[in-house]
C-alpha cells in the first residue's frame, strides 16, 4: 500500500542510520513490497474498468482490461530493478539521496518537491475515502423511509460527514500526528494487507450472491470512446495503485541477499500478486455494477450491507492509523529545510523552535487536506493528479538513473547503448504519462476553463 511504503522507508531507513546488518529476508521482502502497492487505490480500480470499457467493441474492451495492466507491469519491474541497481552503485538507502548522487542536485531536490507533493495528495484522497465511508455510516444510522419508499437522512448538522471527518481530524488525526516520532505503526501495518485482501474476497463473493436484478448489466457499456482514450484514462489509477518505488530502495537496502537477480525475482512476484488483486477487484467490481459503479467501490454497496460494512471499516482504521505516517514523512522534508535555513541564518537551532515548525506544518498540513477533500469529494479526480506525480516515481527518475549510470559502468557498448536507449524510453513515456495525465486531472477539477 502506497500509505505503508512510507511506512517501511520510516523503518528501514531508521535502523539503516543505525548501522544495523541487512536482515531482511525474501518473504519479508514481498510482504513488505505487497504492503507498500495495496492501499486505497483499490477502491478506485472497478471504475477505472469501467471508464475503459467505452471502447466501441467487445475486443477493445479485453485488450483494454487485461493488457493494460501487464503492459505496465513491464515498466514498473523496470523501474524497480533499476532503483535496486542504483542503490547498490550509489550506495545511498532512500530515493531522495540515490536519485541526487546519481543524477546530481538539481534532480535530488526536484525528488523532494514531487515526493512532499504525492504524499500531500495521497493524505487528500485518504481523507476522501474516509469522507466517503463516513458518509455511508450516517445513511446506515440515520436513514428513514419515506412514505414513496425511499431513503431519506434528515439534515442535521451532526448527519453531515463532512462535519464527521473535521472531528476526526481533530480529535484522532492530530493527535497522532504532532509527535516527532509515531510508534503506532508497527501495531498497524497489518491492516493495510488484510484490508485490501478482504475487500478483493468480499467483491468477487457479493457479484454471485447478489440479486442479479440489484445490478447492472457489465454489457451496458458507454459509447463513442476509443480504444487509446481508454487505455489513457486508466494509466493514472495503475500508477497510483502499483506504486512502491519509493520504499523498494529501503527494503533493498535491508535485505540479506542483495544480488540483482534475486531483487528481480522479488519484484516480479510481488507486482504479479499485486497485478492478481487488482484485477480480480477490478473486473467483479466492474462486472457487477457496469456503468454505475462508484469510483470508490465501497460507495455502490448498500450502507447497511454488512460485509461491507467490515470492509469499510478495515480501510477507515487503516487509513486513520497511516495517515499521520505519511503526515511525518512528508512533514520532515519541509521541516529539514526549515531547520537548514535557520541554522544557515541564525548558527542554532533550538529545541523550542523546532516544535513550533513541527505543530505549525502539522496544523496547515492537515487543514489543506481537509478542506480539498471536503470540496473535491470524488477520489477519481483525486486519483488522477497522484498518478501523474507517481510518473516521476516509477517511469522518469529510474530512467534518469539508469542513463547516468551507463556513463559510468564498465560494460560493453551494446549493453550500454541498450540500457541507455531503454532509460530514454522510460522517462519519455513517464514525462507523457505526467502530461496527459496532469492535464485531464486540471480539465476535469476546472471544466469550465
């Protein structure tokens, strides 16, 4: 999950200063790997099918689904064992410090400025998810039939989940997140995987049990949509829901067997069971609600339908529980700085200053993303920008390594003008990805312009 990725980069960075001896092994590293991919971009992935399945034929749409997805899978492979070639050349345990010894200041800082923004943007779509399930929760507590037949929640100002998610972020999330260190995450970074795991379980049960009248027909496809369209408007969902880079140089970093090989062999399994979720989430999710399901799954399920009651439950603990992690991790970049230019200002820093930068980030940090979550409620929309960003991540930065490094490496020309061809490939498509899909995000947030 792309919330425990900065998880696992808090820890393994942590016990990498300390100089602690690589112990992790490679079913630790899978499972790490599993954690860091498979997180709230679940959600999204059934509408994403759906938004592919307006191509005009029925074979359009198969090569759409089920192409797509493993076409990606080569670059996000790439990417990673790229990163874990890096990190061993480079010798650095973070992405931020192995894309600025490699390729140099000017991308190390540019690495920062887009990884601060993604972990802006995924705590945004965090808080619309739980927005999204708050809202379900009063349908379920206060909704009233009518005497048509229909449901109806009675406005009162305590109904509304967006006053429901501003005491949450209150009483829960701001606690949480104004310590300098936050030791709950080694309690909770089962939730994310067992979250995902069952939402995948409980999607493809509920498409055979369900009353075929309760759903829609997956044929009712819209229409006039072509095939590249298609495939453009579910690149941005992959991106953010395969997205691990940032953690897999840490978890390389950790590992008792550092050979490339073996960093091959772990990445293949761990995007192949990613790939395995959320396709099967994907395609019943899609299959059972066609045109009408919602882009975050979860909403096109009855409030009072217990199983997915559990579900939403399992995604809204989790993400309370990994939002303040992401709050810190992003939050030490800005605040490094911070510190920087006041020593470089003042020669000390002190303690006192330190833990008013601290609150102060905290305070903004927290307000900005529950202001833009309550306004851009849908998590598409939300989605769309996070996998443009996440295109520096798996697609241009990796691809910047590689070619530096070919500058460098004793190996022979093929080898080199291969590897270098294939890394300007890489950031070509990544810089398209950011464009095309920045730029639907931006036409989509502001139709009007």
């Amino acid at each position: 999950m792309e919330e425990l990725a900065r998880e696992s980069i808090s820890l393994l960075a942590r016990s990498a200063s300390h100089t602690a001896p690589p112990r992790l092994g490679s079913f630790g590293a899978v499972f790490i790997m599993l954690k860091s991919a498979l997180g709230a971009g679940l959600l999204n992935f059934p509408w994403a099918f759906q938004k592919a399945g307006g191509a005009s034929t029925a074979v359009s749409v198969e090569v759409v689904l089920s192409l797509c997805p493993q076409v990606s899978l080569v670059f996000l492979v790439s990417g990673l064992v790229v990163l874990g070639y890096a990190s061993s050349v480079s010798r650095q345990k973070t992405y931020q410090d192995v894309v600025r010894e490699v390729c140099g200041r000017a991308a190390g800082r540019l690495c920062e400025v887009c990884f601060c923004f993604n972990l802006f943007m995924i705590c945004v779509a965090f808080l619309v998810v739980v927005q999204d399930q708050l809202e379900k929760l009063c349908m379920s507590l206060y909704e009233t039939v009518t005497e048509s037949g229909e449901g109806e929640i009675p406005y009162y100002w305590y109904t509304n989940q967006r006053f429901a998610l501003l005491v949450l972020c209150l009483v829960i999330v701001l606690p949480l997140s104004i310590p300098k260190e936050i030791a709950i995450q080694k309690y909770t970074s089962v939730l994310g995987t067992l979250a995902a795991s069952y939402l995948c379980v409980a999607v493809i049960v509920k498409y055979y049990i369900m009353d075929k009248q309760e759903v829609v027909i997956a044929a009712e496809h819209s229409k006039g949509v072509g095939l590249w369209e298609s495939v453009f408007s579910v690149v941005p969902t992959i991106c953010f829901g395969f997205q691990c880079h940032e953690a897999c140089i840490a978890i390389y970093s950790s590992m008792e067997n550092q050979k490339l090989s073996h960093w091959v062999l772990i990445s293949v399994v761990s995007m192949l069971f990613c790939l395995l979720i959320y396709t099967l989430t994907g395609v019943y999710g899609y299959l059972t609600f066609g045109q009408a399901v919602a882009s975050d799954i979860l909403m096109s399920y009855p409030g009072n339908d217990v199983v997915m009651i559990i579900s939403r439950l399992l995604f809204g603990i989790s993400i309370i529980t990994i939002y303040p992690i992401i709050l810190l991790l992003g939050r030490s970049v800005i605040l490094n700085l911070m510190l920087h230019f006041r020593r470089h200002q003042c020669g000390i820093v002190t303690h006192l200053f330190e833990s008013r930068c601290r609150v102060a980030l905290t305070v903004v940090w927290i307000t900005v993303t529950l202001l833009i979550a309550m306004f851009v409620p849908d998590m598409g929309k939300v989605i769309s920008v996070i996998g443009g960003i996440s295109a520096f991540f798996i697609f241009i930065f990796p691809g910047q390594c590689l070619v530096f490094i070919m500058q460098t490496e004793a190996v022979t020309p093929t080898v080199r003008v291969t590897l270098t061809v294939w890394g300007i490939v890489t950031i070509v498509v990544g810089v398209f990805i950011f464009g095309q899909s920045t730029t639907i995000a931006v036409m989509d947030l502001f139709p009007k312009f």
